[in-house]
C-alpha cells in the first residue's frame, strides 16, 4: 500500500460555496463536541470509544446503501480510511484529556495547531505547495486562538495545565493527520461520502478500546443521561461533522482548508458563552474577531494563475494538487 498521491486533476476552487459551505457547517456543528463530552461526565477512553460505537450504529448502514449505489472503494483507499481512523483516535483520547487537564478553551485552542500541522503535512508527503499567503497569515491567526482561549485572559483553568497544553498540541497534530488522509481517499474516491468516514470511525473504535482496556477499562453502567449526550455526540460530532469535513476538505487545498476550520475554536468560545454561562474575557473575545477576520482574508477568491506558478515539481511519483499563488 502506497501513500495516496494528490489528486491528477484540480480541484474545485478553494472558494467553491459548496466546498467553504461544506467545510464551516461541520466546523460548526464540531464546535458543540466539548460541551457534549463534558455533559457526558465520562472519562476520556470511555467517551472516546462509545462516541464512535454509536456513531457506527448509523455509518454502517448508511456506508452499506452507498455501497450498493457506487460499489466499494479500492483496497488502497480502505487501508488508508483505517490508518486514519487510529489518528482520528488518537486525537480524540488526547484531547478529551487535555481538557481535563488544562480546561477547554486551551485544549480547543491548542488543538488548533493542525492550521500549520495540515499543510506541513501536505509538503512532506505529497510535496504540495505551501504558499507564502498561507505562511505568512499563520501568525495571525495563531494568535487570534491564542486569544479566543483565553491564554491573556483569567478563564479557569485545569489541575495540569503544562500536560494539557503538550497533550493538545499532540492531538492537534493527529488531527491534522486525520484531515490528511481522509481527504485524499475522499479525492481519490468522490462518489464515496460516507465510506470513508464509517471506516475512519471502526478505527477510531479500536484505538480508543484498545487503549481503554490497557488502562482503567471502558465503563458500560453509565447514567441514563449520559448515554444521551452519548448518542447526541455521535451523531452530531462523528457523523454529520465530519461528512461535512471530509466532503468539504476534499475541494480545496490543505492550507485553506486549515485555516477555514479555526472557526472551530471561536464557535467554542460563543457556545461556552450561551450554554454553559462562560464568561469571556475581552481578550478572548477580540482573539475571536481576529480569526474570523483573518480567515476571512485567506478564503478571499485567488486570482488566476499560471500552472507553472501553481504546481510545482518535486517527488517524481507524486503528483501535487495545484494550490493558488495568492490566495488573499
């Protein structure tokens, strides 16, 4: 098995509506996901692995009628949808801890590390262009959720937050793995949706179960109410989130993409607001307004440019996914 090469053809434009529409929806429905692991009061191994299970209960299904529709995806692209089902797992067991350890709005903010993670990612493995107009904003909008989190603000914070904030840096970049591979099956494979998304979501599955097993266990006698915020979490944040994401992510480039997620954090930050009474502090909110102004910049429609200008060659095997010399 090979590691998927870019797309031979251009993708849509990373201002495509369809594509920034697809994106920011599941960015936004992802937003609700801490509120309801915090709901759920379990620990995170076992919100990790029923999150996934329950979500199964409907991807399953659903995968089996797109399999009668489209036929099956290739070996190649199942193999890959797996692999990034462990890195989806990952990010989910090292985030949940991270904010016990440091409080949510650093661990949502640290998280967000896959806005530089994705692209790097890109360049290493498929020597995809990062351009300047996607370097040089990163400051900026790294800055911007530095602030939305309240990192100068006098939010409460957690019992370990040093831990916290390497413990979600860590899954900031298994999310951007996550984000890598899932949108090259979804390119390789466009007629498949949910496919890739049921496949990612087994391997998730087990590496949170395995990991559950090897320490305190997974815990089956949960409150009623907890079992609810259960099945809301997988349904909302494994199952619409991210068809949203992977259908969204698979036209447009990784560095647009990245950056078009940060609205992620800042939806957190006004969700923490409306239903659980946090109270932001004025740095968080102008962080908030920062990288909604700057990912509106990054997103601004690319002026046309030469295929010499926007592809260029590197590994001989791996064809890149043409990527706009400006984007802003």
């Amino acid at each position: 098995m090979t590691a998927p090469a870019a797309s031979r053809t251009s993708p849509p434009t990373p201002t495509d509506p369809r594509t920034i529409g697809a994106l920011l929806a599941g960015a936004a429905v992802l937003a609700w996901t801490g509120i309801l692991v915090t709901l759920t009061g379990a620990d995170p191994a076992t919100a990790s692995f029923w999150r996934c299970v329950l979500a199964l209960v409907v991807l399953v299904p659903w995968a089996l009628a797109e399999y009668r529709r489209h036929g099956p995806v290739t070996v190649a692209a199942a193999g890959w949808a797996l692999l990034s089902g462990v890195l989806l797992g990952a990010d989910f067991l090292l985030w949940t801890r991270a904010v016990l350890d440091a409080g949510s709005g650093i661990a949502n903010v640290v998280l967000n590390v896959q806005v530089l993670a994705l692209p790097l990612i890109a360049f290493l493995v498929a020597g995809e262009r990062m351009a300047r107009t996607q370097l040089l904003p990163a400051p900026v909008l790294l800055g911007g959720i530095l602030l939305a989190g309240g990192v100068l603000g006098a939010g409460a914070g957690g019992p370990a937050p040093v831990r916290g904030a390497v413990l979600g840096t860590l899954a900031g970049i298994a999310y951007a793995g996550f984000l890598y591979l899932n949108r090259q099956v979804s390119r390789r494979n466009p007629r498949h949706l949910v496919t890739p998304v049921a496949l990612a979501t087994v391997g998730a599955a087990v590496t949170c179960g395995l990991v559950g097993v090897g320490g305190a266990g997974i815990a089956f006698d949960l409150p009623a109410a907890s079992w609810a915020w259960l099945i809301l979490l997988a349904l909302a944040g494994q199952v619409v989130a991210w068809v949203l994401i992977g259908r969204g992510t698979a036209g447009m480039a990784s560095g647009t993409a990245g950056a078009l997620l940060l609205v992620h954090p800042v939806l957190s930050v006004l969700l923490g607001m409306l239903v659980l009474d946090e109270r932001p502090t004025a740095w968080q909110l102008a962080g908030c307004a920062l990288v909604v102004v700057t990912v509106a910049a990054v997103a601004r429609p690319a002026r046309p440019v030469g295929t010499a200008r926007s592809v260029r060659s590197a590994r001989p095997r791996a064809t890149r996914t043409a990527i706009p010399a400006s984007s802003g």
